[in-house]
C-alpha cells in the first residue's frame, strides 16, 4: 500500500468517521420537513405501449391523498423532458410507456401506506406495442420504434474530426466516431488479423440508500433535499423544466448513501417537485430498492473488436464497432458512448485506428453513468482480446502487453496528454505479488483446474475540460469552514478537501469542518463524478485557502507596520522572525462585535483545446492493473477466485486509507459482475429485479487472498486525483472477467503545487 | 382484531411503554417515534441488513421485526453503543481501520459485530466472512471491515 508519499505532514483522519460510526450522519433518507406528504409511483407493466386514459378520480378520492400527477400535469411543463445533452425522458410518461416499470403516475398523500393503496384505485388503459428488448431487435429491420419524432437536446460536443451524431437512425440514440489512420490499409498489411465479439452484461448500482428526494415549493422558490451526486446540474435542470430562475432553486445535499453514478443527474427530482406544487406541501419521495434497480443500469453491450497484429507480436490497428444497450431513455447514454468510443484502443500504441459506438434505445431499464462511465465495458472487451490474441499467437500475455503498452509521457491519442504513469511497472508489482512468474500459469488436479490472468485498463481522470469552484471561510478562532460542491458520498471528499486547506492554512485537521451544501451558498462545481473531486475541487480549495491566508497576512501586516511577504502563518499565529503574534487578539481588537472571517476565493477551469479529440486533453490517467488466480471446478462449474491482486497508480495520496478503500471496493464491484451479478432480462420484464434475487458480492464472496498494491509507477506530477474508473482483467479460461476499478478521493501532487 | 397493542420496551437501556399498531415494525418505531435515525433502511426485506439492531444481544433486521414482538424485551441502537460519549471497541476498529466509506451500512454491520464477538470471542477469518455474509455493503469491499472485526477480536473487548 506504499504509493508515493504524500505530501502531507498531518496524519489523515476521516472527518465523517464519528459520525459515520456513531450513526449520529445524516443523509437526505433522514430528513423530514414540517407538513411533508410522502409519494408512490404508479409503474408500467409493459415494456411499450401507449397510454390510452388515465383516470385518477378514485385514488384522489381515498382519504389521506392530497395529489396524484400524470403525464398530462408534466406535459402542461415549460420543458418536461430531461436527459444528458440529448433529454428525451419526461418527468411522468406522457401518451407512451417504454419500459416495465416506467412511470405513469405519483400520488402525494400522508402517509407511504395510502399513497400505496391510492395506486392500486388508478386505472390506466393501455394500448400495447410491440416491444424490442435487445439491441437486436432494436437494429432490425423494421423494428417497432420508442421515439416517431426526434428529442429536444443536441449530441455531445467532440474535437475537430471526430463524429458525435444525435439519432442517426430509428432507435440509435446517438453516434461516436473516431479515427486516426488508415485502419483497414494497416490491418491489411499485418500479419494477423483477429475479429472477436464480446457480450457485456447489465448490471445495477445498488446503492443501499435508495433514491429519496424531498421538494417544497414556497411561493416562487422551489427547494428540493436531494441525494443527487450533482446539486448544480440539478439544480440547471430543474430551472429548465420548470420554467423558473436558477436563484429561485435551492438545492440542499446531505452524506449520500452510495451512488456510484446512480444519483448522477436528474431522475425522480422533478417529479417530487411536480407533486409538491400539485399537492401545495412539501413531498417525499423514497424509492425502495426494487424500484432503484428499476431506474438504472449500466450498460449492457455488444463489442466487435478487429485487431491486427504483427507476427512478432505487435499490435497495429483495431476496427471497433460498439453498440450500447441505451435502455427506454436517453439518461447519460451520450457522454457513456463517447467515453466507451475513446477508451476501446486501452493504454496500447496503434498506427491507426477506427472507431464506431452507438447507444441504441431498448424498451430496458435506462442506462446511465456507473462508475468509470464507459471505460469497463470497454476495458472487458479490449483486455479480453489481448488475452485471446496472445494465446492464439503462443506468446505470453504479460511480454504481449508489456511489448505494446503506451509508455511514460507518450499520449494516449493524437492530441491527448501523455500517459503519466508507468503502466509496465505498475503490471510488474502486480504479477510480481501473484506470482505469475514463479509458477505455470495454468495447472490441473483431478476436476479443478486453476489459471492465472492479467489486465490493464486506464481512464482519462477528472472530467473533460472541467471546471469547479471553491469558498473557505477563516473564523476569528482560526477554525475553517471549506465550502464545494463536492458531495460526500463515500469516497473521503470531507477529509481530503479539508485536508487541502488544512495544510495550506497550517492548521490542525479537526480545525477545518466541510460546510453543508446549499447551492443558495455554497460555490459552482459540474457535479461528484468523473474521479474530479480532489483534482479539480481540490485545486480550487487550495487556491481559496491560498487566498484566505493572503487575506490574514495582509491584514496581520497592517497591524504590525510590516509587509506581507516577512510574515509567516503557523497555527492561526503570525510569525515575523523569532516573534510570534496570535491572531485571535489581533482580530478582536481592530473588528471588535463579533469579530471577521477571512473569506477566500478559488477556482480552477481546465483549458479546452480544439486539437484534443474529446475538446481538452485527459488532466491525468488512472491506471488499473488486476491480477487473479482462479479455480474453476470442471464437473459444477464453481468459479473460485483464489488470489486477486489489484493494483492503482493514486500518485501523491491526500487521502491514501481512502484511495485503499475505493480500489478494493470498486474491484469488489467488478468481481461481482464477473463472476455472477447481473440484472437479467428473460422476456419483457427484468426477472431479478428484487434486493433477494439481485446478488451483490458479499463478505464471504472475497477471494480467499485479496491484495491492493499501489505502485510507484508515477513520476513527480501536477495535482491531480482519481475517482473510480473499472476496468478489467481477464483471468484466463474462465468467463470470469476481473474488472479492476479505481478511486474516487485521492490527489497526485508536487509538493511545489502548494503554498509553502 | 386490535388497533393498537401496548408495548413495554427497552431501547439503549430506557423504558418505553408504547402504544403500537400491530403492523408497525421495529424500524419505523426507531425512526419515526423515538427518531433514532442511525437505524437505516436500505432493501426493506431483510436482504441488505443496513437496519440491523440488537435485540437481547442477538441481530436483528428491524424492518421486518413487528414491534409486538418487542413487548419486554431490550433493544440497543447504534445510538445505544456509545456509553457516555465513549466509542464502543467496535466503533472505534471501524475507525481506526476506515472500515466505512458512504456509512449507510455502517450501523448495522457494527451491530452485526457486536454480536458476532459476543457469542464467538475469537472468530476465525472464514466465521468473519460468514457473519458479514447478513451485511450488504457495496462501497468498501469488505476488506477493511473484516480487518476492524479481527483487531477488535485481539483486543479481546468486543
């Protein structure tokens, strides 16, 4: 676990640990407003059709029941529609349904039980459709399709050369296209080519605190209490559908219960708000864990990969064509097919390469971000052909990787930053711990047969071209309160961002608190996903409590007759030479009543670049490297994972118990999908779509050896941190495919980059 | 059938005497009556176990423990743990091993140990695993629990 040092003096301790344990932490599960109703949806039953009548009168009529909303309360909206750049799903289905357990209607009433029971007095007529619940289906010729018009929104914006398309055709969502080279002229010019299709399975967040949402509409401010990951997207959404300012939304977060990209982006948001303006009191809405495995997936998908190889092994161009199972709606499916689109070709050279990936609409459970956005569906794929390659050319896997791995400072893609860790070390650690090289890497004995496998993925870390902003507030006492967007969701974001101002304020750690999130208060960021919040938030904290510190030595200077740059700031102390002046005095003395805050700015804005494919280059890489050993059982069938060694480049740690934390549970995740969890369709509807029958890795699933190693495979670089990517390795011979996963929480950094 | 049942409970060592309809569970009385939020509730069915507390010692999923059921018995909370504002031995290994990540799971698996190394003082790794097996958690990996659970078990004060 010894990354680099980190280069931090104070010893981490978690800020929402003792709340954590004591169970004294408060999510958005746990607040209750005065007056609030509580809310039930009404959900399809199947897959397509259309909505003939709705008739509600008998359910508003139950005692208890104060609102019931259907589609034509969301069609009467400025703008019912939401999505990521393409907004195709209305806050309740209007005319249409597209998937089973799409929403038709919500009732508002006192209490959970009688909103259930006002449910069951809805009668909707429905017109069935004919249904396509497979990317097949829905590519056929003459397929049935979910949208006769085209949607509101506008395809993802892409570098110079590279195709982004809003629905090309009937049921594709939208298009990717990237090429550099001639591919096919250098795949005809190798010596090998090897064409192979890969299946990715659907599987759901899981998240243990389910969607809960509470709005309150007072006059003209509409507050909403979410468990969204991203309170500003949120909030430019909500203005958008409801036809009001953005200052007349406010948008409370609290600890969030998991999210993983699940509370990413608008989902029942404007529906509670709809209720909660229909009802004239606040609403609450909680969605039960069955319902969130109804709400979203990751996407399932179908992957064709044609590589061409030389015949001493060097790889030379890859064809992708990449169709993503979309689901009924558009969620984050754009931004998903981009990413998937760009990471195929994996942290491998090529001398061309051509690229093709479509999100394709099913009448399936939507599908949106999930951590690493894209990157496992295809890392499983392109690890997994490395893997078939190197058998089919007799070479080992590891020489076959190391032979064509991108190396240090070489970019990833024509205009994109170089890669900045040293992937063939960090590979080496890994195979290094499992002992890949001590012993045959496959063996048998009697019906059990054991094989080794390894994988490589990397992830373009902290957002496209982001950009986030930051307060900290510097009280008379010297404590601090750090303010952003970003939300504590698990990954360490309260101790790592406090941390950062902590260290550039020269103060104690249990000092600095992380200020509630009040998009009414607290500063700008593009939401907690895309692994930006150490790297992208952390730089603006540190640039505000670099800010608020100038602001404190300015001021002590004027006090003292001296100038700024002959004073130094230690533990809310001013020195200047071998004396030492306490601030606290100083403050209370000029400002007297109730003292002064230091209120610093900071923010940050990666450049765009026109000449990067994705419109700026990476910030940084997150490299993963997995290594398994694996029993499989020939007579049953039993999958056993017997040594699993997952490794991460995390840099310079701010926070390195928390970059542990997110590699073995973000591993763990994958594990799970490799081996048995998945959300599975046979017919019409999801057939596992309960907290019983929908498996998730457990305690006693852990492979019997787990390691997370953390190479030292990075050299000095800017600030910059990881959030989860997941990408996967493939153990050999077994349809088990290990998916490596990264980290949400953790900063690479030159000691230069802060404030000394 | 009756409306409402009375109940004469003790929850993290004080009397209640409530009035209960015979429907209500165990969790709803923690969360909504008495507000001990600390008492999750994730899947609602006694998969994940995030609404695990402890009754007479043993864990129990609130969620679908009616609070008739209750009537004498002792019930302790992750409220109830912390005696005096000193973090129990358990709490405190999930400190110390970051045994946590978004927390929502995190009192009923301290719960859930608590129990564990009552009846078994000294559980070996695979009875660790086995154990954890009643607590859904989908961010750590478990790793780090087991490693609090083990540390906690040394110190031989679970």
């Amino acid at each position: 676990m010894d990354g680099v040092a980190s280069p931090f003096r104070t010893p981490v301790v978690a800020l929402d640990g003792p709340d954590k344990v004591t169970g004294a932490a408060r999510y958005t599960f746990d607040v209750s407003v005065p007056g609030m109703l509580h809310a039930k949806v009404l959900r399809s039953p199947y897959p397509h059709a259309g909505i003939l009548s709705i008739d509600t009168v008998r359910a508003e009529a139950l005692p208890g029941v104060v609102a019931a909303v259907t589609g034509a309360d969301a069609a009467r909206l400025p703008d019912p529609y939401y999505g990521v750049a393409i907004r195709d799903q209305p806050v309740v289905a209007i005319d249409k349904v597209r998937y089973v357990g799409d929403v038709v209607a919500a009732v508002a009433a006192i209490d959970e039980e009688t909103a259930y029971r006002a449910l069951a007095l809805i009668d909707v007529q429905y017109e069935k459709l004919p249904a396509v619940m497979t990317i097949e289906a829905a590519l056929a010729d003459g397929a049935p399709v979910l949208f006769d018009t085209p949607v509101a929104g506008e395809p993802v914006k892409l570098g110079g050369g590279l195709i982004s398309l809003k629905e090309p055709r009937p049921n594709v969502l939208c298009e990717f296209g990237y090429t550099h080279g001639d591919a096919d002229a250098v795949l005809a010019r190798s010596d090998h080519i090897f064409e192979d299709c890969f299946h990715f399975s659907r599987i759901n967040h899981f998240h243990l605190e389910p969607h809960v949402n509470i709005a309150r509409v007072t006059g003209e401010l509409i507050e909403l209490w979410s468990c969204n990951q991203d309170p500003f997207v949120l909030r430019s959404d909500i203005a958008r559908i409801f036809g009001r300012p953005a200052n007349n939304i406010r948008i409370h977060a609290s600890y969030v219960g998991g999210g993983f990209g699940g509370k990413s982006f608008c989902k029942m948001e404007p529906l509670v708000v709809l209720l909660a303006m229909k009802a004239g009191r606040p609403v609450r809405l909680c969605l039960s864990l069955d319902e969130s495995l109804l709400t979203l997936t990751k996407h399932a998908g179908i992957l064709v990969l044609k590589t061409g190889v030389t015949k001493d092994g060097r790889l030379t161009a890859r064809k992708s064509e990449i169709q993503l199972d979309g689901g009924a709606y558009s969620d984050a499916s754009a931004l998903t097919v981009v990413k998937t689109g760009y990471r195929i070709t994996g942290p491998y050279r090529w001398d061309a390469v051509a690229t093709r990936a479509y999100a394709v609409r099913t009448n399936t459970v939507p599908a949106g971000s999930f951590r690493g956005f894209g990157g496992t569906q295809a890392s499983f794929a392109s690890e997994s052909q490395i893997d078939m390659i190197a058998r089919r050319l007799g070479i080992d896997p590891y020489d076959f990787r190391c032979k064509n791995l991108l190396a240090l400072g070489e970019p990833f893609r024509l205009g994109d930053s170089g890669i900045d860790s040293d992937l063939a070390k960090g590979l080496d650690e890994v195979v290094e711990r499992l002992g890949y090289r001590q012993r045959a890497r496959s063996s048998a004995q009697g019906h059990k047969a054991r094989g080794m496998g390894l994988g490589i993925g990397i992830k373009d870390g902290g957002g496209t071209g982001n950009h986030a902003q930051a307060l900290v507030k510097l009280l008379p006492s010297g404590r601090a309160i750090v303010s952003a967007a970003a939300v504590e969701i698990g990954q360490g974001a309260t101790t790592t961002l406090s941390r950062i101002a902590a260290e550039t304020l020269n103060l104690p750690l249990d000092w600095v608190r992380y200020g509630a999130i009040d998009t009414d208060s607290t500063p700008l960021d593009n939401g907690t996903h895309a692994s930006c919040g150490t790297v992208v938030t952390g730089i603006a904290v540190m640039r505000a409590a670099a800010d608020s510190r100038a602001q404190v030595l300015e001021f002590a200077a004027e006090r003292l007759g001296c100038t700024a740059a002959e004073l130094a700031l230690d533990n809310w102390t001013v020195r200047r030479g071998n004396f030492a002046h306490p601030l606290e005095p100083m403050i209370a003395e000029h400002y007297g009543g109730a003292g002064f805050e230091f209120i610093g700015r900071g923010m940050v804005k990666v450049p765009n670049d026109p000449k990067a494919p994705l419109t700026a280059p990476a910030l940084f890489w997150m490299p993963n490297w997995v290594g398994a050993e694996v029993e499989v059982d020939r007579e049953t069938g039993k999958v056993q994972v017997v040594h699993l060694v997952v490794g991460a480049d995390s840099g310079r740690s701010v926070n390195a118990v928390a970059c542990r934390g997110q590699v073995e549970g973000a591993a763990l995740q994958a594990f799970g999908q490799s081996l048995f969890e998945e959300l599975r369709y046979d017919g019409v509807a999801p057939s596992n779509a309960t907290p019983l029958t929908y498996r998730v890795p457990l305690a006693g699933d852990l492979p019997h050896c787990y390691e997370v190693v953390r190479p030292r495979a990075g050299r000095p670089r800017p600030v910059r941190l990881g959030n989860p990517a997941r990408h996967p390795g493939h153990a050999s011979r077994i349809q088990g495919y290990l998916t490596s996963n990264s980290m949400p929480g953790y900063v690479r950094t030159t000691p230069q980059d802060y404030p000394q | 059938m009756t409306d409402t049942v009375e109940i004469a409970v003790t929850i993290n060592g004080r009397v209640h005497r409530l009035t209960v309809p015979p429907r209500r569970v165990l969790a709803d009385v923690l969360r909504e009556d008495l507000q001990l939020l600390g008492c999750k509730i994730g899947c609602d069915q006694a998969v994940c176990g995030a609404c695990t507390v402890l009754v007479d010692g043993m864990p129990v999923t609130a969620c679908t423990t009616f609070a008739f059921e209750l009537d004498g018995r002792a019930v302790t909370t992750i409220e109830g743990l912390a005696a005096g504002g000193i973090l129990d031995p358990v709490q405190r290994a999930f400190l110390e091993h970051s045994a946590f990540q978004c927390g929502f799971c995190t009192p009923g698996m301290i719960l859930s140990v608590k129990a564990l190394l009552a009846r078994h003082p000294e559980p070996d790794e695979r009875l660790i695993r086995q154990w954890l097996n009643a607590n859904i958690c989908r961010c750590t990996g478990y790793q780090m629990i087991v490693e609090a659970v083990r540390t906690t078990a040394r110190m031989g004060s679970g």
